[in-house]
C-alpha cells in the first residue's frame, strides 16, 4: 500500500492540526493504522494506532487526551487531530499500515507496520 500524509504546518502552543494519510494499492479497510512521530535527533516513536475496523484504538502517554486517531475507509484515509499542541509535539508525523490484515490490533511496536508514508513536518513553536 502507498501512504501519502498531509496536513502538517506550523502552529503555536495550544493550536490544533489536522493530519491526514491517504492510502492507495492494497485493500486498506483490512489493515491497522499507525502514526508515529520522530524529532530531530530522537528515535521514531509511537504516537497512535487504529485497528482494521476503527473499534481498537491506542495512544502513547504523552498524546492521550489531546490527540485523536480515526479512519474512513470509505475514502481510504486515516486522521490524526491533535489539539492543545505542545513545543515537545515537534516532530515529522509518518503514517503506517500494519503488515497483516484483519488482525484486531492497535499495537504500538514499530516492527508490526510493513508500509510507511512520507512524513509531514508538524512545528509548534512555544
């Protein structure tokens, strides 16, 4: 599958952003979701998970409560909303689809998703 995210930017402490991952090739409705994040000079990290069928999700710590993951697969994309941003949520946002379908997962393990997007830079500045 090919993942193409969109919607980062630049916003102020406190904003909102909208991310978005389209996906195309493979049947995407069968597979979980994932972002993850990775600033500079750190490992990439977990950010949020979604199962095949949206009824699984899971967040990393840092991110509960103010981020929100989804999906439509109806139009065969994966949302991330994150509100009260925070300087520490600076980062680039990669999208990733789990390598195996219809497993009713949301894990948080790197190594689970096969295909990764892009990235899309998300700067929040203090």
């Amino acid at each position: 599958v090919q993942l193409q995210a969109s919607g980062g930017g630049l916003v102020q402490a406190g904003g909102s952003l909208s991310l978005s991952c389209a996906a195309s090739g493979r049947t995407f409705n069968a597979y979980g979701m994932g972002w993850f994040r990775q600033a500079p000079g750190k490992e990439r990290e977990f950010v949020a998970s979604i199962s095949w069928n949206g009824a699984i999700t899971n967040y990393a710590d840092s991110v509960k409560g103010r981020f929100t993951i989804s999906r439509d697969n109806a139009k065969n994309t994966v949302y991330l909303q994150m509100n009260s941003l925070k300087p520490e949520d600076t980062a680039v946002y990669y999208c990733a689809a789990d390598r195996r379908p219809w497993i009713a997962r949301a894990t948080t393990e790197k190594t689970v998703f096969g295909s990764w997007g892009q990235g899309t830079q998300v700067t929040v500045s203090s």
